[in-house]
C-alpha cells in the first residue's frame, strides 16, 4: 500500500484520474460507505451472515466460517462433525467445477472486455495514456513482489540462519513450475520433491506445510490485489481514505487466505475487495489486461513462502531435537 502510494498508477501526471465512465452500481450496501474504523470492526461481526452474504460482507463471512471451523473442531461426536465437513467439501468441489466450466467462455469474455476498455480510450484519443497506466501498475506490483520475495523473505531466512540463495536453487524447479501454470496446487508435488529430496526437508514436515501453505499462504496474491484495487480507485478518481486502504489491508490479507490455488482465483477475490470499499466489479477489466502475466509472477512468491516456511520449521525441528538430545 505505501508503494502505490508513492507511485500512484492510474493518475496522470496532473493528478487527475484517466477513466471516470463506470456507472455507479444500483445496489449500495450500508456497510461499504461506513467510513470510520470502529464500523469497519463492528462489521467484522455481522448480524446475520445470510444478510452479510448479500451485502458483500466479506470480513463478516470469512469470521464467521473460521468460528464454524473452531465449532466443528468442538463437537464431542466425530461422524456428526465428520458429515457436515464432507457436505461443506462437496459443495466446495461441486462450486470449483461449476467454475472451471464457465471459465472455458473466460477467453470469449476477456476479449469483450479488453475490447471495450482499449475502444473507449482509443475514441478519446488517450491510447498512449492507458498504456502508460499499465505500465506503471505493472511495475508496482513486480517491485511489490520483489521486495517481499527477495527482501522480506530472504531477511526472515537469515534470521533463521537459512541461505535464502541456496534454497531458492534448490527450489528452481518448483518456482519454475509455479511461474509456468500460475497454480500453486498443480505444482505442489513438485514443492514436495525439492523440499524432501533437494532441500533435505524431512517428509513429514514438508507434506504437512507445503499443502496447508498452497491452501492459505497467497502472500503473493494478497500483494496483488492491494496494488490493484488502489489502482482501480485511482483509474476512476475515487480518493480512498486511510480508513478504507486499512479495510483493504485487512480484507488483501484474509481473503488471500481462502483464495484457491488455481490461475485466476485472484480476480474472484478482487471483486469481493472491491465491493468492501465501495468500487465497482467492473473495475477488473482495467487489470485483465496484465493479469496472467502478474498471476504467474505472484504465484511463484507463494510457492516461495511455502519452501521458505517449511525450510524453517526442518531447520527449527532439528534445532530442538538436537537440544533435547544434549
């Protein structure tokens, strides 16, 4: 956030937006023009989660699935527990197909919309313009993912005595295939064969954190969709206060967690950010653009947490074993 701050893709150099055509959405929820952080809070609990899926309450749900989550965990009864985990898995697995089949239409959509965007800037005479735009979104998300990936990263592995450099060759094969199909899941058994048989990283931790960091580590992603969503605002003149890029941080960060590791799945989750602040979903055709590429690079940042985590917690395991052994 303080990146595109500073950057500020989207505003031309007089400080004026490039696109103001959106039309506004019909439906305005309450809770997306709340404007101080204490109703931002109070709607982290909400009412009533039917009210709160219709809202676009996207704090709200994901708080009340992770309490459903700790309930399930308390039911004395295993096979009670265990029946309502398995419908909540096939409706999960019956929704991922519903999905990947209307993504077969995806390209057909994508190139109407593209379409209509690179049209509509042409008519203006502004084409040179929007190129310019995307060049300097795209430049803010790659620093962004640099900066985490080489900076933040490389500097928690040396505070565990880990050789960032190393393990990033070791992992090569891993990171390349992560960049290659832009999934994190599709590449998870390759993340386990470096991790066990290159990194040196015991089976039973690699097999316990690299699937659980392929299913909520989107570090990468959550990056991404912060730059994007202010770049949207930006591309539309909407001037978001300190209070909604607060909501945006939080909303980045917890909805990466339940973003699916599939290409694309980064897009669903802007649309509900989107929502939260008030910007509408059509504002993802100004980042369809670029997407794929962006996809692939942040992907290969998840994939990177999740080696570079697992490499922590083997270094760490071996630590206190050693300890405990004398």
């Amino acid at each position: 956030l303080i990146l595109v701050n500073i950057v500020q893709p989207g505003i031309d150099g007089g400080g004026e937006a490039l696109l103001q055509s959106f039309e506004e959405p019909e439906h305005q929820p309450a809770q997306r023009t709340e404007s101080t952080f204490g109703d931002v809070l109070r709607n982290i609990i909400p009412k009533n989660i039917v009210a709160a899926a219709v809202q676009g309450n996207v704090l709200g749900l994901i708080f009340f699935s992770i309490f459903l989550g700790v309930a399930l965990l308390q039911i004395p009864s295993k096979t009670d527990a265990a029946v309502l985990r398995q419908g909540s898995n096939a409706a999960f697995q019956a929704i991922i197909w519903m999905i990947e089949k209307a993504m077969l239409f995806a390209p057909l959509g994508f190139l109407s919309l593209i379409a209509d965007l690179v049209g509509s800037f042409v008519l203006e005479g502004q084409l040179s313009t929007l190129g310019s735009s995307m060049t300097a979104y795209t430049f803010t998300v790659v620093i962004g993912l640099l900066l985490h990936g080489v900076g933040t990263l490389g500097c928690l592995a040396w505070c565990f005595g880990i050789s960032p450099i190393a393990l990033f060759r070791q992992m090569i094969p891993a990171i390349t295939s992560a960049f290659s199909t832009a999934s994190s899941s599709a590449t998870l058994p390759i993340t386990l064969d470096c991790l066990e048989n290159r990194a040196g990283v015991p089976n039973k931790i690699g097999s316990f954190v690299a699937p659980l960091g392929a299913t909520i580590n989107m570090d990468g992603t959550a990056i991404y969709e912060a730059v994007a969503v202010v770049f949207i605002a930006n591309m539309l003149g909407v001037d978001l206060s300190w209070t909604q890029q607060a909501l945006i941080f939080i909303t980045a960060t917890v909805s990466a967690v339940g973003a699916a590791g599939i290409p694309g799945a980064g897009l669903v989750m802007m649309v509900l950010i989107l929502n939260t602040v008030g910007l509408p979903a059509e504002g993802v055709k100004l980042v369809i653009v670029v997407d794929r590429v962006l996809d692939m690079l942040r992907t290969s940042v998840n994939v990177w947490g999740d080696s570079l985590g697992a490499a922590i917690i083997a270094k760490h395991e071996k630590r206190e074993t050693t300890n405990t052994l004398g």
